[in-house]
C-alpha cells in the first residue's frame, strides 16, 4: 500500500460483530449508534432539565435534539461537511482546516462524511456533538457521554480495588526491592495501563466495555498478544533522566501522559503514574486531558476530579488511600492536569509545531510522553494506510518534541513498526487483528536530538 494513502471514508459492511465479551459494531455503524445514544440520553434527562431550569430546560432539550438528529441525517446522507457557527475559541481553527480541504478537492460538495478522511469526519462529528449541546442553553455544560463514563467507573470497581492494593502493597515495601524487582513491577504496572485501552466506549458505541476481573491476574495470558515491545526502552529513558537530574539533587525527570479514556483506563494510567513517582522514576508527571466531551469516553477536567473524588470516597482502605495521595500530589504539584485545544483537533500531530507551537514546546520539556489510546496513535501516524515494516520514525513524519511511547490496543486500520512477515501471519490468522483490541503495542520512539 501506498505510505501517503490517508483512510477515508467509511468502509460499507453494514453488519455487527460479536468480538470477546461485548458486541461491537463496524465503524460505519457506529458514529449513528453513537449520535442515536446521545439523543436518547438527553431525551431520558428531560425531567431534570425542567427540574433545573424549568420551561427553558425543555426547550433546550428539545434544541439540542433536534440539532443532534440534522446532525445524524447528515452524516447518513453524505452531506458536506458544514463550517461550525457556534463561535467557540477553536471554531475558527476547524473552519480553516475544512477550508483547506475545500481548497484541496476545489468544491465543497467533494468534503463530506463519506469522502473525507476517516479521522476528519470521525473527530468533526464530536466537535458538532458538542456545538448542539453549546447552542443549547441552558444545558450548554451538559456533558452527554457521562453516564457511560461513571458507569465504567463504578462497574470497574473491584479491579480497581484489586489494582490500588496491589500499588500500596509495593509501595510498603519500595526500600527493600532490588532493581529487577522494581523493573518487574514496572512492567506489570505498564501492562496493566496499556491493556486498560481495551476499556474504551467509542468501539462499543456507548456499550458498556468495563473490566471486570483483575487486571493483574490475565497478564501472562496477555503477553503473546503484544506486537511491538519496547517496554525497556521506557525503563532506560526514565532511568538516564533520574541520573541527569542527579546534580540538582532531584531524583528524576517529568513524565507526561496523554490521556484516552475514563473509567477503568484512567485509574490504571493513575496507579502507573503513581508508582512512577513512588518508586522515584518520576518527579512530576504532568497529565493531557481533552477540553471537551471527546470519542464517548475520553477524559475531560471533570472526568479527572471526579474519578479522584470517588477512589477517596470508597470505602475500601487501599483505594481511598491511593485517592487520598492522587488528591495530595495534585496539591503538591507532583501531578498537575492540562488540557488544550490542539487535541480536539482533526490534526495529525506532525502539525502540531507549526499548529500548536505552545503545546509542542511544553512537551519539549518533558522527558518522556506515553500516548494512551488508538486515536492518539493514529494522530502519531497521520492514519495512512502503512506498510506494516514501515518505522515509528518515519511514520511520525518529524514529530518527536521528546522521547514519547505510544501505548495501544489496536483498533483502527494503522499499524507500522512490525518484523517482515509479522502483519501478513496475523492477517492470515485472524483478519481483524488491527480493529478489535485484542491486540496491542508499546512503541518507542526518541528524536536524535534527545538521544
Ligand atoms: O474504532 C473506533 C474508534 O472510535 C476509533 O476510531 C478510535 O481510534 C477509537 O475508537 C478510539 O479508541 P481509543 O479510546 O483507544 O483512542
Ligand atoms: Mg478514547
């Protein structure tokens, strides 16, 4: 396949699949599915609304279903992509951006939702999303993917119970691990925030995709089914930077993560970067959030509060202890939370210099930058069509403000890095390797300049 061919469009099969322990439907399902849930949703909460904001309310969830509904006929219909009017800070970004696709094709019947690229469309329909909420006052803060959120919050519980023992167990004894101890921790810990990926709700449309048994205990069985595994490569950035900070007397370099989703996914990236700056591999880890409802379960500034919120108000010792301490690095400033309009964007992250040139340069100062999730990866790759043997590097086309990882289930048709042979095996095994999220990568990547 040709390295610049951009996936567009949707593909046609119109029928859902049953794949591990939820049904998932095909793409081109699924942006209806979701919009129909949100809907419905907002339908459901009309109660509230009157009881909040009396007459106003139910106009506004009238408003806001009806603009959800356009919305939907569009998208169904393959109408062009509409300019946003809601006036937002960012708006004026998205509108530039489908001019330049207009500009590019020559009319504005030729960007539309089945023309465009797939990611465009896919993040525009989030964008309008958010649009018929904004333009709907006074449920503008209405934030319609919540419930799912909570949910898999709440649903997770006992693994995260399971998982916020086991960190305060390592914790207890930190003085008394040799290295190797430490590491093997460290890669369970990884695994257990890589593997908290599958956790997402924009796959499932909505559905409920929680984890319900431990996340520790599948380990093992989990390992044949990492592609790419450059876990000590995250080991030996964290390590070099904790002995360049050793003159200034800090122990360590700054972490940042970009966050994906809610619920189980965002404990597991927390107890991670809990253990981090336990453990003294981390100084300060700085968290990416996203500034608006995003991808049904990305996490907002709302999402983050509220999931430390609820892990302190548990009752369940070891959880409410590592809530309490979440809450205290925040305090500290050991953690801090920052979001930014670039990762609302449609943009492929090799824009993201000349696009977001602020955001780039803080992530200039970090040592290491973990991408969560399948949409971050195919922002890293541009989501072209890769040939499988093609290298991170290349694929990143310049982008690499630091050291960064991208840690993945594989859902979406991207995929590069692999050995000779390793995408053509698994084509021929199992055709949907690269959509279902029984797979996953860790892969590294470090700008020369950092090396
Ligand atoms: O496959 C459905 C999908 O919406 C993809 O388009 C997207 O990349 C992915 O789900 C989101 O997954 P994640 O939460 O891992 O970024
Ligand atoms: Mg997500």
């Amino acid at each position: 396949m040709a390295a610049d061919q951009i996936v567009h469009g949707v593909p046609p099969s119109l029928s859902a699949k049953v794949s591990g322990s939820f049904a998932y439907l095909t793409v081109r399902d699924r942006l209806p599915t979701i919009l129909t849930r949100a809907i419905d949703t907002i339908h459901r909460n009309k109660n509230t609304f009157l009881e909040q904001y009396g007459e106003e309310g139910i106009e506004a969830e009238k408003h806001a279903i009806s603009q959800l509904s356009k919305l939907r006929n569009e998208l169904q219909t393959d109408k062009p992509i509409l300019a946003l009017t809601d006036g937002r800070q960012d708006a004026e970004s998205w509108n530039h951006y489908l001019q330049r696709h207009v500009t590019l094709h020559g009319d504005e019947g030729s960007v539309s939702w089945f023309k465009s690229p797939w990611l465009y469309v896919e993040c525009y329909m989030y964008r309008r999303i958010q649009e018929a909420v904004w333009l709907s006052p006074p449920i503008s803060d209405y934030d319609v993917f919540n419930e799912g959120k909570t949910q898999s919050f709440f649903q997770s519980q006992s693994a995260v119970m399971t998982l916020c023992t086991y960190l305060e167990d390592i914790k207890k004894k930190l003085k008394d691990l040799s290295q190797n101890q430490l590491l093997e921790h460290f890669n369970k810990l990884l695994q257990v925030s890589l593997w908290g990926n599958k956790c997402d709700l924009s796959v499932s449309a909505g559905q409920d995709n929680s984890q319900i048994t431990s996340p520790l205990d599948s380990l093992d069985s989990l390992q044949p089914f990492i592609l790419v595994d450059d876990s000590n490569m995250i080991w030996s950035t964290l390590i070099s930077a904790q002995k360049l900070a050793l003159p200034e007397k800090t122990t360590a370099g700054r972490v940042d993560i970009i966050l994906d989703n809610a619920g189980f996914e965002l404990v597991t990236d927390l107890v991670f970067a809990d253990f981090l700056v336990s453990a003294g591999l981390a100084r300060e880890v700085h968290f990416h959030g996203k500034s608006l409802s995003w991808f049904v379960s990305d996490v907002t500034v709302k999402d983050f509060s509220w999931t430390i919120r609820q892990t302190m108000a548990v009752n369940h010792r070891w959880m409410s202890k590592s809530g309490a301490q979440w809450q205290n690095y925040l305090k500290k400033g050991t953690w801090s939370y920052h979001d930014h309009p670039f990762w609302t964007q449609p943009h492929e992250f090799c824009d993201m210099a000349a696009d977001a040139p602020d955001l780039y340069a803080t992530l200039e100062g970090s040592d290491l930058v973990l991408f969560k999730g399948d949409l971050n990866y195919r922002k890293l790759t541009g989501d072209r069509e890769w040939d499988h043997t093609v290298g991170f590097d290349t694929a990143l086309r310049g982008f690499g403000p630091a050291p960064l990882c991208s840690l993945r289930t594989l859902k979406a048709n991207v995929q590069v890095g692999l050995q000779p042979g390793q995408g053509e095996t698994l084509s021929s095994q199992d055709p949907d390797w690269m959509t279902t999220g029984k797979y996953a990568i860790i892969q590294f990547y470090s700008p020369k300049s950092k090396q």
